[in-house]
C-alpha cells in the first residue's frame, strides 16, 4: 500500500492556484516531506525528494502575515529543515527564508499583544497551529530555540492565557471572536472557546510543554501550563467509556458549566481525545507530574478501546482521521508509562492500512492526502522517530 501511495505522487503536478505549492496542507511542500523522509531512509532518492523540494518553491515564496507554519515562508523552511535534517543541505537557502520567518514572528507577536492591550479578542489566525502563532513558534522551536523570535512567541503565548473582558463578562484568554468555521453565528453569540489542538488552547499547551522540556522558558511559562491544564480538568467530561473533553464552548455553556456537547466526537489529532490527550501528557512530563501523565495516557487507552469512538473515523487523514491517530498514539506510546497504549498500535496500523487505500485517498498534500497517509505508515513499518522530524508540525513529536 505504501509503495502504491508513493508510486501516485512520483512527478509534481501544476499548481490548481499560485502559491498552492507552498502549502504544507496541500501543495508540494507538504508531499515533499513524504520524499525527504524516504530519501533520509534510503527508500527514496535525493533527486526526487528535490523535485517536490523544487516545485514547492517555485515562484516567489510568501512571507504575509497571513503565513504561517502550512503555508508561505514558514512551510518552505519547515519543509527544507526537514531535509536538512542536521547536516548542511539547503543551508543557504535555509538561512535566507530563516530570516523572514523571524521577521514574520516578531510582527505578528506584535500585532497579537497590540490586540491584546486594547481588550479585542483573539482570532484562529493569530495563535493556532496552522497559521498562527503556535506554529511558527514550533518551527522556531526545532531551527533556533534561544533566538529572541522564539521568546517572544512563548511570551505572546503566556500572556494569552490571561483573562479577558467581553460584552462585560470574563472570558479564556484564547476566546475567539468568531465560530468554529472563523465565521460570525447565531449559534455562537459572542464566539466561543476552543479546546483542539489543531485551533484550540491545547496548541499552544503542546508549544508550551515542549519549550519547557527542552529547558527554554519565560517568565509565567510554567503559570501558563497551569492555567491551561486546569481549564482541561475544569472541562473534563466523566463517562463510563472513559474522559473526553469538547470541542469547543459556547458563552452559554460558560455560563451554565455545563457543554453543549452530548458526548465525544471521533478520537482525531485535530480536535478529539488524542491530541488532547497528548497534550496532557507532555505538560504532565514538562512539569514533573507522575500521576498525570499515567491519567491522561489511561484516558487515551480507554478511548481507544471503545468501539463507539474508534469507529467514528472514516479517513486515512492525518488531520482527522487513521494517520493521524496512529502518528499520536505512537508518539505517546514512546514517552508512557502506562504500558497498553503500544498495545492498540498494531491494531491501528491495519486500520490505517485498510483506508489508505490510493483509491479512497485521492486528494494531495499532508493534511488530509496521500502523503499524510503514507508518512505514519513509514512509521508503523519503522518504529522509530521520523529522520526528517516530519511530525514536528503537529506539535506531537
């Protein structure tokens, strides 16, 4: 199966919109990563992983503040890190791309406590993992961690997770104006507040966690962890299948204490118990919490072994579906204490085998295409850390 998913996306194709090709989710930046990782093995070639490389930063690269870790300057450079991977390839066109990042960094951290001062609220754009914040702080954090772009990252971050005023009420820092699909609702007067990693607070929380493994701290850092796994246990939903956490909360719920939410959606990296879960676990492994850690890692094993959420998935995505769950749960199997969880991974990977399939995944990119689904098959095939680093964009790693 794995050779059928890299035998479709053997040539780059045209770009359908320009600058498509420098996005992670869906361009030749994020299936270059795909063969830069079988390069780095030796399952692939050099010259093919440079013809992605090449397609992907083909025309002139963005560096807008509506870029960020999937797509323009941050993606290219994630993309060529990868490659990199600790020697000297791409060097100079690493540092070229290096120094728009940082630029891009300190302007958008700028502009995010700019917003912060004056009591407007957040956006998905300004922090989230695919656009925001959060995930050119990820990138910072593997290329350059003691860089002031980065500090200043991790600093916006601390400062997110202070309280805010709306409409005269107090509200997470990280409440957004807008709902789920960044529009204006009926359904969600006055925003909401998000819990997924992909564009909630469980985001930054991993940024937060890793920085602080790795010894690169901030005044507040450890505050800020706090602060965010307390709204986690505060939110924490009691079942006989095990905890969940929503989605998402509404003003309404804030108010009552009590989530819209009737029950846990499908167990995916983006929004469900995974990442959640994952995010726990690391911040329970940054602050040196034993019995935490085993709580959150309890917590995945049980959702795993409930057949309700398990058959929720429909997809060999690595967003919402099969790839990104195995990719999750590998991950935290590696760092647990709780010895089940690799228990579940064999069963994942047939799974994961099963709806790979190149005739079900049709559509390019990382996100939600064949490369995302080829990539955490490497991984079941391996069993070990990816070369490239590749799952460093979804703050699991």
């Amino acid at each position: 199966m794995l050779d059928r998913l890299v035998q479709r996306l053997s040539a780059p194709h045209p770009p359908n919109a320009p600058g498509e090709g420098q996005s992670l989710a869906q361009g030749a930046a994020g299936t270059a990563l795909l063969h830069i990782e079988r390069a780095h093995t030796r399952q692939g070639t050099w010259d093919q992983a440079h013809r992605w490389i090449t397609a992907a930063t083909t025309g002139q690269v963005s560096a807008a503040d509506t870029t960020g870790l999937f797509l323009g300057a941050p993606a290219i450079a994630f993309m060529l890190h990868a490659a990199a991977a600790g020697t000297s390839r791409y060097a100079d066109a690493l540092s070229t791309v290096d120094h728009h990042v940082s630029a891009l960094a300190h302007r958008r951290v700028h502009n995010a406590m700019s917003r912060i001062h004056s009591g407007a609220l957040a956006t998905f754009g300004e922090y989230d993992v695919f656009y925001g914040l959060t995930g050119i702080g990820a990138y910072l954090l593997h290329r350059d961690p003691s860089s002031s772009a980065l500090q200043r990252v991790l600093d916006y971050l601390v400062a997110l997770t202070r309280p805010v005023m709306a409409n005269g009420q107090t509200r997470p820092g990280w409440w957004v104006a807008h709902d789920p699909h960044r529009r204006t609702s009926p359904h969600f007067p006055g925003g909401h507040g998000n819990l997924g990693v992909a564009h909630g607070i469980t985001g930054p929380l991993l940024l937060l966690s890793q920085a602080l493994r790795r010894g690169v701290t901030v005044d507040g850092h450890q505050e800020a962890i706090t602060t965010i796994s307390a709204h986690l246990d505060h939110w924490q939903q009691n079942t006989d299948p095990g905890p969940w956490w929503p989605e998402h909360l509404t003003a309404h719920d804030l108010a009552t204490g009590t989530t819209h939410q009737p029950g846990p959606t499908r167990p995916s990296w983006c929004y469900g118990t995974p990442g959640i879960a994952r995010a726990g676990q690391l911040a329970a492994l940054a602050i040196g919490d034993t019995h935490r850690q085993r709580f959150f890692e309890c917590a995945l094993d049980r959702c795993l072994s409930d057949p309700v959420q398990v058959e929720r998935l429909t997809d060999a995505s690595l967003c919402h579906g099969w790839a990104g769950l195995y990719q999750t749960v590998w991950r935290m199997a590696r760092d647990a204490t709780f010895p089940t969880l690799a228990d579940h991974l064999p069963r994942l990977a047939a799974q994961l085998l099963r709806h790979a399939d190149p005739t079900n995944v049709t559509a390019p990119g990382l996100l939600e295409g064949q490369a995302g689904a080829a990539l955490p098959l490497i991984t079941s095939v391996e069993d070990r850390e990816p070369v490239s680093g590749w799952d460093a964009c979804l703050l699991i790693d």
